[in-house]
C-alpha cells in the first residue's frame, strides 16, 4: 500500500484552477520531486496535502487514512509534517527550544504537572531534551544550541528547520524550497542532510525545489506541474528528455541540466 495516495485533487479560487486533478502516489520510502516553473501549483500542492487548505474536489489519502476535513496539526499528529520556503522559525528562542517546542507534542504531562514540576514532568523534560539535542548533534548544531536561532546563518537555520520537523516523529516530511536562498556549498551540504535523514530516519519524503542540480542528483521520481495539471512523471532521465517538460521550462533544457 502506498503511504501518500493523491486522488485527482482539485483546487479551485474562484473561476481560477491551481491545481486540476493531480494525481500520484508515493511508497513508502521514496523521495520524490514535485517541480514546475513559478506558479505551476506546487505550494498549493503542499498546502492541500497539508490541511492548509480542502481541496475543491478530491482526495488525499495517507497511510490508508483519508485527510479530507482534517486540521493541520491533525495530519502533523498522524506522520505528515513539512518546512515552509519562509523560514518559520521562533527566531528569539533557542535553537534548543525551536526543537523541543516541536517534540512537545509527544509530552503526556498536564498542567498541574508542569507547575509543581512532579516527577513525571522532569522525567519527561529530561528525555525531550535529550532527545532534541541527540537531533541537533547528528546535524552538527549541538554546539549552537543556546544561541537564538534567528542568530544562525542562513543554511543553518534552513537546517535547523527541518530538524524541527524530524522532532515530530513523521512518516512523511514535505519539503517547500528548502535551498531557497542558499549558496554552492550549502545546497550541497542540504543534498546530504536530506539523503542523511531519509536513511537515518526511514523517512519519506516529498521535494518540491527550483535548484534542478539538487532534484536531479537526489530524486528517485518526479512529478512535474505546469498551470495546475500533471504533464510528466519519472525518474530524472525521463523528466530531463521530455519534450513537454522542456517547453514548459521555456524552451531550454539548461535548467533541467542543473546548469544556470
């Protein structure tokens, strides 16, 4: 059975159509490209996927379960969680505690427990502390850990996160242009935490990224979008000779290239 199962969705505002019966599946596993040139639909994607928005017409289905109607901390609570291409970081708090904020969720502990600070509180707090900076450790940002994240660099904050998804324990993590704004060497470093986290975590994933370089060189399959609609699906050698594909990128073949 496939974890994510896309049912023809639609996505409608008004007499405009941003997204016209998409679909597609992805096993468990697999780490898949949603590309497209500007305004092909594939935030909106993400935000149907997501709960951000309910489809017009529909239905997307993860893990068996239908999403349709269901509130975006509830699809975070059954394995789905994603990053956003705005940096949507508590940039005044720690990064500690940007990442234990998202493990949060998992803490039985109630009210009274919190302000009496019982046994079962600082038992908990403990493991949810370890537990986000074991996360912070693996990708190298332990040692920032009291800093303010609004205080890191850019590709740190970008990693830091999707750190903070990994901290609410997905099955599938959606990733929204996550080397927007990053240099050569960043968007490398992204390449390999995102291979990291797939092997580490036996994540799934979904990418939807402009830097052709990083899907090609990462993504087993991908779906492209162009006005709202599915014109191809394959693995990158399919999608970098495709006609529609090419023109919908203009006319040249550079982009999908990964050359600029």
């Amino acid at each position: 059975m496939n974890l994510l199962d896309v049912q023809s969705i639609t996505m409608q505002f008004g007499g405009l159509k941003a997204v016209d019966q998409l679909s597609f599946q992805i096993g468990q596993g697999e780490l898949i490209g949603l590309i497209g040139p500007n305004g092909a639909g594939k935030t909106t994607v993400f935000n149907m996927l997501t709960g951000v928005y309910q489809p017009t017409q529909g239905d997307v289905l993860f893990d068996g379960k239908s999403l349709i109607g269901l509130k975006p901390f509830q699809i975070s609570a059954l394995g789905m969680t994603r990053t956003f291409q705005n940096i949507r970081l508590f940039k005044e708090l720690s990064v500690l505690d940007n990442v234990m904020v998202a493990g949060s969720r998992d803490i039985s502990y109630g009210f009274f427990s919190s302000v009496l600070k019982t046994a079962k509180y600082l038992r908990e707090e403990k493991e949810l502390r370890e537990k986000s900076l074991n996360l912070l450790s693996i990708f190298g940002l332990d040692k920032h850990a009291t800093d303010e994240a609004g205080s890191l660099p850019y590709g740190q904050q970008r990693r830091l996160e999707i750190i903070r998804a990994l901290a609410t324990n997905p099955k599938l993590i959606c990733l929204d242009e996550p080397a927007a704004g990053m240099n050569h060497n960043e968007t490398h470093r992204l390449m390999e935490t995102i291979a990291k986290i797939r092997q580490d975590f036996k994540l799934t994933v979904l990418l939807i990224e402009h830097d052709m370089k990083l899907v090609m060189g990462i993504c087993e399959r991908i779906v492209v979008l162009d006005h709202g609609c599915k014109i191809e699906e394959g693995p990158p050698v399919q999608i970098q000779s495709s006609a529609k594909v090419i023109e919908a990128y203009l006319g040249t073949d550079e982009d999908l290239q990964g050359g600029h």
